[in-house]
C-alpha cells in the first residue's frame, strides 16, 4: 500500500462540514489509487512468478492492507467519539453508489 495514512482526527475535528467532506473523498481517492497499485504487485507477481523478489513483494502487500484495516477500526472509533462517524457513513453511502455504478458499466462492457 502506497498510502496508508488515515486523515488525523484533530485535523477534521477542526474543519468545517464542507472541509470534512474534502478529507473524506481524498481519501476514499488514495484509497482507489492504493488498489491501483496493489492490482500491479498482482500482476508483477503473476508475470514474473520465476523472480523470488516478486512474491516477497506481494506478501508484503497483503501485510500493509492487514496493517493499514487494524488501524482503520482504531480510526474509525475515534471518529465515532468525536460525533463525525455519521458524516463520514453518508460519504461512504455516497462512494458505494459511484463504485457501483462504475462496476456495472465495467460488467457490461465485459459482456459485449
């Protein structure tokens, strides 16, 4: 994982809604970009399965994701004792509707 800082809680904490909102879609954007980066250690992997580094590589990867998520629930409850987890859920909502949408032309381009 390229980028596994979470937004500092006191940072948020201090802005406004709107700013928030900012820091919130930054990072479900470093979030999309990390997997990016994560289906290239994949391939990497697949493509060169005779180079020892490449599988070290992609364990290490799977490490940071587990790594990065243990921290995230720490993240999260924080948010959730500052008040602000109901904010971040709704701009959740919102990223699963345009992740589904993007799925579903990505499903029907596979299917012509």
């Amino acid at each position: 994982m390229r980028n596994n800082r979470l937004p500092s809680i006191s940072d948020i904490v201090s802005e406004s809604k709107e700013e928030r909102i900012i820091y919130y879609r930054k990072f479900f954007a470093e979030l999309r970009l990390n997997r990016l980066h994560f289906q290239l250690t994949i391939l990497n992997y697949f493509s060169s399965l005779d180079v020892p580094e490449n599988s070290q590589s992609f364990a290490n990867e799977l490490e940071n994701y587990i790594s990065f998520f243990k921290k995230m629930d720490d993240w999260l409850e924080n948010l959730k004792l500052e008040g602000l987890y109901l904010e971040f859920q709704e701009q959740c909502l919102d990223e699963i509707k345009a992740i589904e949408q993007i799925i579903q032309s990505y499903e029907c381009k596979m299917k012509n």
